[in-house]
C-alpha cells in the first residue's frame, strides 16, 4: 500500500451494486439492512489506495470491485457507490511482472491522461470516497495538502474525502489511513526528509494531529458509527527482500535479466546483513540513477547503502516501533468514539505464520511471473490481491460484530 501522485503511497471511479441506480441527490437511502438495522442505512469507506482497491500497480472496475469495501457493503447488504474508472486504468494494472517496466524508483507508474477518465453513469453521492496515495493528511484537504493528482480529481470532483463522505450522510464508516505516511520512506530506504527522495516519516505529533482533525471533521453533527483500520508494519511488504537474499546466485541473476546489467552485491556490507532492500532499486540500476553494485548498509557515499535499503542498524526497528506507537493511538481513538478497532498486521501475521509462510521476505518470484509475490500480494508487492481483500472483509466482520453485537455473515474463505 509510490510517489506523491500515486502511492507514496501510490496511486477514478462507475456506479455498481443492486441499490446504487437510482440515488443521485443529496440524500442517500440504501435498502433496510438485514444486519445491524439502521446503523448500515449508510456507509462510507474512506482511505487510500487499498481501500479504493488499486491492484498490481494500477485500478480500473475491475479492481475496484474486488476492494474490501464492496465487499464489505455487500454483506450488510447496503448501498454501494463509487467513481468507476474505465478500462484499461488510470495507470492499467500489470499482469505480468517479468515484462512490466513501468514501475518507477519512486515506486509506481504514473497515471496516463489518455487512459483516466469514468465510465458514464457515476452518481454524486458515493460511498467508497477513498483516493490512491492519500496520507494522513488528506481526507478532509480539497486536493491533498501533500499532493495532486488525476485520480484525485477524478474522484472527489475538487472536494475532500471527508465532504464526498458526509454527503452521504453516512451511519457507519471505515477509515484505512496513514499507511501513505510509512510506505514511501520504507520502499525508498530513507526515513528522513530527502527531497526528491523520500518525505519522511511524519512526526508522531503530525500524525495524530492529523487523524485527530480527520475524525473531528468527519464525525461532528453525525450520530456514526464504525470501524478504524490501523497501519501497516510496511516491513512486511514482499517488495521488500532479505539483503541475505543476495547470497543467492539464482536470484542475483534474476535481478541482473530485471535491470538489464549485471547487479553486484556489495562483498563488503552484504554476506552477513539482515537489512531489507526495496525492489525498486532495480528500477533505478535500469534507469542508470543507482549504480549497478547493491550496498546492504550505509557507507557514507551520497545515498548508497541508505536509498533502497532499511538497514537492519535501526532503520527496521524504528519503522516498527512508529508503527507500534500510531496504531496504539488509533486503537484508543476507535475506543474513545465507541468504534470498532483492526490491527490490519494481525492478518499478516497469520499469513506470516502458516508454514510454509504464505507472505516471506525472499523477494518476488521470477519463475511466477503472474503471482511472483504469491496469493496474498498482488503484482506491484505492496497491495493485497483479491483474495487478501476477503480475508480483510473477515477481520473487519469479527471486529465489527465484536464491538456492536451484529451479526454479519462472513464470507468463505478465499
């Protein structure tokens, strides 16, 4: 779950479900609800890339229906509407990872004007309000205080998520943010404010500022209810790969057929490293921006051995330890406001446990080149496929019918 104009977080969007035809003034009424009664009445999802459900480096219909979010409606059996992007996306998705070279150092393809616009029939009252890249910062920003982009526009129509969201005047909602805020210094290897190469981990005072106004902004007058998804540990993202994976002869040559050059280990800073480098440095090697040797920890050069590498000195520890700390907070803000709370890395973990593990650290598989991060990540290494989304949509069920005695029916196991 990328630079500024996508994901980096990144990164739009046709009206689908049984009750979203009709709907396109100012009040939103769905079918009653056979779970939950009128706290379902109307629920918006608000997020980034995840929830709007961008997939293998790109969205269109397509992925947008696979999002957790429809998912999710569909079992309380709710309206459903959102800003349908048309085929073939805005960027297309990649549907095979050997032969796609647009995933940039930055981390994800730019949109391409030519192919981003909606499907005819898009309504003014949506429920998935969600925008690729959006930060902690964004939902209740017109534009994005810390970027804009074509999808942005595309789907808030130059209002905030927030704004699109309270149209709906929504009884429950679900907020995934901030996961924007950790990904793209994690995928660039740099923690600290580079420009042109990372933004940073925001402070933790940013952050719950941040959050703090979102919620404000989006609950206030509103008798809501609803659910908040914590961040992402972004060291568990298979875009991220063991530096001991490059004592691997097989997957050096891999690497070395991706970028075009043959990729060197460092012999020095590499043998006995546990530092995790991003995939995205062989985008870089290709394009001639990284030198074709990979340097596993700092050695005091420019960049080298900093961008694209998470050294195992502190730099993965730290990103836990800020993830730790903004997902305590966001599971206090869930309880003060009598919502439900998912630590969305409980799912991870499980899949990480499972033997054999069903998400490692071993980097993509060249051999696979249709699942190279296997069933759980789609192409690009950072977002959850489609099977990961029901899995979400169970984690979320449990939470939701924990804390407000539903009775939601979950949905089979992918």
């Amino acid at each position: 779950m990328s630079n500024r104009n996508l994901l980096v977080g990144t990164a739009v969007l046709a009206l689908v479900g049984a009750a979203s035809c009709t709907d396109n003034n100012a009040k939103v009424l769905g079918p009653k609800p056979s779970q939950g009664g009128g706290m379902f009445q109307s629920y918006v999802a608000l997020g980034n890339s995840i929830t709007a459900g961008y997939q293998s480096g790109g969205i269109n219909d397509s992925t947008q229906v696979r999002s957790y979010a429809k998912l999710l409606a569909d079992q309380m059996k709710t309206r459903y509407a959102y800003a349908s992007i048309a085929k073939p996306g805005c960027p297309p998705p990649i549907d095979n990872f050997n032969n796609q070279t647009r995933v940039t150092p930055t981390g994800f393809p730019p949109s391409n004007g030519g192919s981003c616009y909606l499907r005819s029939g898009t309504v003014a009252i949506l429920n998935n309000v969600a925008v690729p890249g959006a930060t902690s910062g964004d939902p209740d920003a017109p534009g994005g205080t810390q970027f804009s982009n074509l999808l942005t526009q595309l789907i808030l129509g130059g209002q905030d998520q927030v704004q699109r969201a309270r149209a709906a005047n929504p009884t429950f909602a679900s907020l995934w943010i901030g996961n924007n805020d950790v990904l793209a210094p994690g995928i660039s290897g740099v923690l600290t404010t580079v420009p042109g190469v990372s933004p940073g981990l925001p402070s933790q005072a940013t952050f719950t500022a941040n959050y703090d106004k979102l919620i404000t902004d989006l609950t206030t007058g509103l008798n809501l209810k609803g659910v908040l998804i914590g961040v992402v540990n972004v060291t568990n993202a298979p875009i991220l790969f063991s530096a001991q994976m490059l004592q691997v002869p097989q997957f050096v040559a891999a690497l070395s057929a991706a970028a075009g050059k043959t990729v060197t280990p460092d012999p020095t800073t590499c043998p006995t490293s546990n530092s995790l480098i991003s995939f995205l440095i062989i985008g870089a090697i290709k394009a001639g921006t990284h030198p074709a040797t990979i340097y596993c920890e700092k050695i005091g050069v420019q960049l080298l051995g900093d961008v694209f590498v998470l050294d195992d000195q502190g730099e993965i520890a730290q990103v836990a330890s800020y993830v730790a700390s903004v997902n305590t907070y966001i599971k206090g803000k869930a309880a003060s406001l009598g919502f439900a709370y998912l630590d969305p890395n409980r799912a991870l973990d499980s899949l990480k446990a499972l033997t054999p593990p069903q998400i490692t650290a071993t980097g993509p598989n060249f051999a696979a080149p249709t699942a190279p991060f296997g069933k759980w990540i789609s192409l690009d290494g950072i977002h959850p496929s489609s099977a990961a989304h029901i899995l979400i949509t169970n984690y979320l069920i449990d939470a939701i019918n924990g804390q407000y005695a539903t009775t939601l029916a979950k949905l089979p196991n992918p």
